[in-house]
C-alpha cells in the first residue's frame, strides 16, 4: 500500500526541498490502490511468482546464519559488503562468464540502490544522461531527482538502437557531453528484448569514442527460455578496453530468490566502487548483514541452480500463455515480440482509427472494469516523450498461474472491445 497523497496541507510543506514541492511517484506503484479490489487480475508489476520462492531453502540458510554467524549476521556490517556473500556474488558472475573477483564488487540493497548510488556519485544537475526508451520507470524517476538531463534513446526488438545513437552521438547538440547511457540489454524491462552482441560491440565502441560511461542492468539475465545468451556488455568492455572498461555492471537476486531479500550489487573499477560506497555510507551504512548472510548461505547451498531452472520452465509456459491468449482474443489488434526470457511483453494495440491518448485512457478504465491491471505504456518514457507512447502496454506474466492468465486475457480481450466501441474516458 502506498502512502496516500491526502492532498491536504502539510505543517511543513513550505520546508520542502522544490524538487519534492509535487512529486510524482512511481507509476507503477500508483497501481497499487487497484490490486486490493476483490478478484483483481494483474499482469502489471514485476514481481516473482510467490510460487517460485524457495522458502525452505531460504529457511535454512536463514538457520545457518544465524546459528555460525549469530554476530556477524546481527551487527552492522561494511558498507562494502560481507566477504562470504562478495565470494558467492563473484562465483555467480563467473557463471555468466563475467570475469571478477569479490574486490571489484559493491553489495547494495537491492540493485535499485545500485543505480541511485552511482547518479548521485557520477551526475551533477544538468548533466545529459542517456536512457533506451522505453524505459524501467525507476531509473527516469531516479535521473529526475537528481536532475539530470534524460535524452532518450531509440529501441526496437533487438534492444537499444546502437545505430540510431551512433547519429545522436555525431550530431550532439549540446555543450555538455553524456556521461552515462543506461541499458538493459537481457530481457529488458519494459521491451523483453535481447541486445545481440554485435550491438554489444558497437555500444562499448560508441562510449569508448564519447567518453561515457555504460549502466549495464541485469536482473533478467538468467532467466532465459532457450539456449540463446550474448555476452554480457560489461565482459564485451572489458575484451575491448581492459582495465579502461567504461561499463558498470548491476544485478540482483530479487528475480532470481526474493524481492524482500534485497541483495543487488555493483561491478566497477576500484576509484567508482570506493565513492559508491562512500555514497551508501550515508542512505543505510549497510544492506543488512543477516540478509546478507542468509544470500551468501542459499548461494552455497546447492538450492540455486535447480530453483533457477524451475523458474525458467515456469516462466516460460506463462509466457507461452500469455502470447497465445493475446493472440486469439485481440488477433491482429496487437502487436508483440515473443520474449525469450525475463518476464515482460511490451505490446502495442492497433486501432482501425480514432486518438491514440483517448484510446489509452479508455482501455485502462475499461480494464480495471473488466478486472484485469496493466501498466500503460507511458509508464515508460520520460514525461516530455509521454506521447509516444500511443497504445503501447507492459503485460507481466511472471506473478500469475497459466488459469489466471488465461482469464486475465480474456477480460482484456473485452475491456478492448467496450474502448474501442466508447473511447471517450
Ligand atoms: C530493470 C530493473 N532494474 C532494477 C530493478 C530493481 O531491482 P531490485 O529489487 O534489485 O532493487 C528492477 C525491478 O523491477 C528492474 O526491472
């Protein structure tokens, strides 16, 4: 449940920083309110199916952590991260064939904290950053408090347009150059895309030519359907430019184990991590040692592996669900990619005629009608870009059974129909 925005007058509200004078929350979690309506079906959010968390496996780590480590679990910890988990996060790097050791890597709560960490040590207000568009709504609400200047970056259904920023790069218009360009190029969130390794290639070329640093997001990675995997762009920078790699790479175990966990994690050259780690000396000191160490314990025990390929089994079926339900109940109306991993659809609605913002409007009323949630497309793009959005839509299949996405679809499939018959919402 979100914190209401009552809209009555705060005693404080003339002490406000300007920036939180009227702040926008994620627009994802403005759904929230909806959820709590009885029989609700929601494709929007990103969460993990409560059916895929391993909780006897993460009972027992959590028995181990605090039977051997009762003190260190307990106490605060480094800000850096407890060495047992920094060994068992460098492992699994290594199994993504990303080459580290536990010095090159920062534990953070939660890979959300990674980002926010890294804006506030690289971006100054002002500073342009560059973002594929569509893109992960936390990362444009991040860049807008730190007051970076977003300038978007084209997509298609390979990922991130390399060739359309290679001519945004030749054609700069501004004075001050992009210091970072954020990507999700494995399953990204919204797209579902998968950035081939030739764009890889071109991407770290680009940044090495312009001098800007590379966000490579990865939290889907390892949720892969079929055989297909690139390289990941943090080893492609570091086959290109050594120890002068521009890229950062970020993960998660939220996807993969549990959300409530919030283990993430940075990877970065020594001066970038120390500063990252100086900047979360002051949002919590710590992540919490005790989730720490229960991480660094399921990571050892053997559980993750087999949990992961569940998960991917799983995933998978309900994307097949999804896809197919889509398919027969709106037909040609809509337009989508069959992701090959993740856990998100970016689907774009094809009217005969009328306005595209009206459109919109009705569709989600009508869907919240009908029973069923989405995030609208303009979730995902920064708000002078809102437009182009059109009828484009994010359907998550990752939280709810292949019944319920059946069901979902189809009330979809009417909440369309009554739209498009009275689009004026
Ligand atoms: C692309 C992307 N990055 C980061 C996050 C945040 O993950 P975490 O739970 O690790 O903070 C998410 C969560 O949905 C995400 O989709």
């Amino acid at each position: 449940m979100s914190i209401a925005n009552t809209g009555s007058p705060s005693p404080t509200s003339h002490l406000f920083n300007p920036l939180f004078a009227q702040p926008e929350g994620s627009p994802i979690r403005e759904l929230f309110p909806y959820l709590s309506r009885p029989g609700m079906l929601s494709l929007a959010g990103g969460y993990p199916s409560p059916g895929l968390f391993d909780a006897e496996g993460l009972q027992q780590a959590a028995t181990t952590a605090l039977q051997q480590d009762a003190a260190a679990s307990l106490q605060y910890g480094a800000s850096e991260g407890q060495l047992p988990l920094r060994e068992a996060l460098a492992e699994l790097c290594a199994s993504r064939g990303i080459t580290c050791t536990p010095g090159d890597l920062l534990v953070t709560t939660g890979s959300q904290q990674a980002f926010d960490l890294l804006v506030k040590v690289m971006v100054a207000p002002g500073d342009p950053v560059l973002v594929e568009v569509p893109a992960y709504p936390a990362t444009l609400q991040t860049l807008k408090l730190a007051q970076a200047q977003v300038v978007s970056v084209p997509t298609d259904e390979h990922g991130l347009d390399t060739e359309a920023l290679a001519r945004l790069l030749a054609q700069w218009p501004h004075a001050r150059r992009p210091k970072l360009l954020y990507t999700v190029p494995n399953f990204s969130n919204p797209g579902g895309t998968l950035l081939p390794a030739s764009r890889r290639a071109a991407l770290v070329a680009l940044a090495r030519e312009h001098g800007f640093a590379i966000v490579e997001d990865d939290p889907y990675g390892e949720l892969r359907f079929d055989d297909r995997c690139e390289p990941s762009v943090y080893e492609t920078g570091l086959a290109q430019c050594g120890s002068a790699n521009p890229v950062v790479y970020l993960s998660s175990l939220s996807k993969t184990v549990a959300p409530a966990l919030r283990i993430g994690w940075m990877l970065a050259d020594a001066q970038l991590l120390r500063r990252c780690a100086i900047a979360k000396q002051t949002a919590d000191l710590c992540t919490s040692p005790l989730a720490q160490n229960i991480a660094a314990h399921y990571l050892r025990s053997g559980r993750y592996a087999p949990q992961l390929q569940k998960s991917c089994a799983e995933y998978a079926a309900r994307m097949d669900a999804l896809c197919s339900g889509l398919e027969a109940a709106l037909g040609e109306q809509i337009r989508f990619v069959r992701p090959a991993g993740g856990m998100f659809i970016w689907a774009q609605l094809q009217p005969q005629e009328g306005d595209h913002e009206a459109l919109s409007r009705a569709l989600f009323a009508a869907a919240v009608t009908q029973g069923v949630l989405y995030v609208p497309g303009k979730a995902f793009f920064p708000a002078d870009a809102a437009k182009q959005a059109g009828l484009c839509m994010r359907l998550s299949y990752a939280a709810p059974t292949v019944p319920q996405i059946n069901e979902a679809v189809e009330r979809l499939g009417r909440a369309w129909q009554q739209a498009v018959l009275s689009p004026i919402a």
